[in-house]
C-alpha cells in the first residue's frame, strides 16, 4: 500500500493510535497526546501522560515508528522530507522532553532515539543518516550511586549536528555531541564528544580521520 495514499484507517484504543496521512495537516487527540502530520505513513502510538505532542513535517515518510510516552508536557518533532524505516521507535521518559529530527534526515530501520529524565534533550541536525540498529540515549535508565549516596550517572543531553552519518550498530551515549559532516563508524560505542568532519570508531569510540568529508551517494 502506497504511504500516499488517503485516510484509510484509525484504530483507538487505550493507547494505540495507527492511521495513514495525507499532505493535509491533521491534529488528533488520544491518550494525552496530540498529532500534528502534514507526512505519510503510520504510526504507534503508547502514551501515558498528558499535554504530549507529536508534529511531523511535510513530505516525511513515516513507516509505522512506535512513539513511547510516559509523562507530561514531551515533544517529538520530524522535520520536513525525513524517512523512518521500520522498527525504528522515539521513547521519552520523564517530564518537558524533547526530540527534535531536522529536514532531510533518514533513518533505515530499528533505530531508538531514546531520551529519559526529566527535561531531557536529542537533537538531530539536517540530512543525518541513520543507518540501522542504532541507540541514541540519554540517560542509563537507573541511578547508581557513591559511598556517601549521592547519585553519580546523571542524565544528559545528545545533540547530533548537520550532515552526520552514523553506520550500523552504533550506540550514542548521554552527554555527547558530534560536529557537523562527521562519520561515527559501525559497532562504535560513542561516550565523548566527535568533532566536525572526523571519522570515530571503537568501543569507545575514537576519532581516527580528521578533515573528512561523505556524500550519500550508493557505490554501486
């Protein structure tokens, strides 16, 4: 079935909300979240909460991402003309959280941008690739603490500049920022910041190219 096609479908249930858009905005109101699409495609929906809205930009093709809630006042936001694969989901956990994906960026398939803790923050420039079976995250998901009880993983933000490509089975970690144009390698662990035009790679990731640029283009 063609994802431009028109309405075909809305299921509601407690917290599920699937449907197919067309070009023309709609708003949808259903288990503390609101809808904004001016893309084609389907959606999960599981949200506990209220005051959650989604907004996806015009020309994106959404290919039924699971969008997990549990709190108040959070917000994805997908820029215009991105591509979601299948599999790929978008968590936040906590209060006032927000994912921003700007214009042009692709995701290929099971890629998690999750973001948890109370005020937390992914952004994600224009023209990112995502390849496939990727984790961008926040926070570690429970506290850990030191000999007098103070908590010492605290949550941080994730930002991803303009023009970066991220290769399979890369893991993002909290707290870290990559420069524009830069390259993070397949299977690297990324747990510090890469700068602008660079190529990391490793468990952890390390930066072993500087000056560097890539295009999308296919090699075949």
């Amino acid at each position: 079935m063609s994802f431009r096609g028109t309405l075909k479908r809305i299921i509601y249930s407690n917290f599920l909300f699937e449907g197919v858009y067309t070009t023309v905005s709609r708003l949808k109101h259903s288990g503390g979240i609101s809808l904004t699409s001016k893309g084609y495609g389907r959606i999960k929906k599981d949200c506990v909460g209220s005051d959650n809205s989604v907004i996806i930009g015009e020309h994106s093709e959404i290919h039924k991402p699971e969008i997990f809630i549990r709190g108040n006042g959070n917000k994805l936001i997908i820029g215009k003309n991105c591509i979601v694969g299948s599999g790929c989901s978008f968590r936040m956990e906590g209060n006032n959280i927000t994912i921003k994906v700007g214009d042009e960026t692709t995701f290929t398939r099971d890629v998690q941008l999750c973001a948890q803790e109370n005020g937390s923050k992914i952004s994600v420039g224009n023209d990112v690739m995502f390849s496939n079976t990727i984790i961008v995250r926040t926070s570690d998901s429970h506290p850990i603490y030191n000999a007098e009880g103070q908590r010492i993983n605290l949550p941080a933000d994730v930002n991803i500049g303009n023009h970066v490509w991220i290769a399979p089975n890369s893991k993002v970690f909290k707290g870290v920022s990559i420069g524009d144009g830069a390259i993070i390698g397949s299977d690297s662990l990324v747990t510090k910041n890469v700068q602008s035009g660079s190529l990391a790679v490793g468990h952890p990731a390390r930066i072993v190219k500087e000056n560097i640029t890539w295009t999308r283009e296919r090699l075949y």
